[in-house]
C-alpha cells in the first residue's frame, strides 16, 4: 500500500468512505475526508474517528476495502 493509494482515496470526489486493514487485524474506518490526515513525510496516517483516533503506520497497512462492509446482525465493531 503506497500513500499515494490513500491519499487518492481520500481526494477522490464525490467522497467514497473506505476501511484500512492492518497487519494486527484492527480495521479503520475513514468516513469523511477530514478525518484523515497524513504525516508529512507519508509514513504515518492519522484517522479520526466517532470515539477515538488512530495513528498507523504506513508499513503495516495491508490494504484498503471499499465500499465499507456492513455488519452483520448483532456484530460488533472490532476497531
């Protein structure tokens, strides 16, 4: 996963929301654009989310889904 992946996601419009899968199996949800944001140097992605924020590491990103997968009845959010 390049940081040019997700930053073209995140710049694409109209907006599509996307999850971000990690080595340790947490998934991250970016429903809005503003809720991502990336270092300077690209090789860590901030996530803001509902409860909390995230911030990962771009190596231990191992891809992207989209659309976000809906939960099945009386599944819980991992992350």
């Amino acid at each position: 996963m390049t940081i040019q992946q997700i930053q073209r996601l995140r710049e694409k419009h109209p907006f599509e929301p996307f999850r971000i899968l990690t080595a340790d199996g947490n998934h991250y949800d970016v429903r809005h654009p503003e809720n991502l944001a990336v270092t300077g140097n690209g090789r860590i992605v901030l996530i803001g989310m509902q409860d909390y924020g995230a911030t990962v590491e771009l190596l231990l990103v191992t891809s992207i889904e989209q659309p976000i997968p809906h939960k099945k009845n009386g599944a819980h959010r991992k992350a």
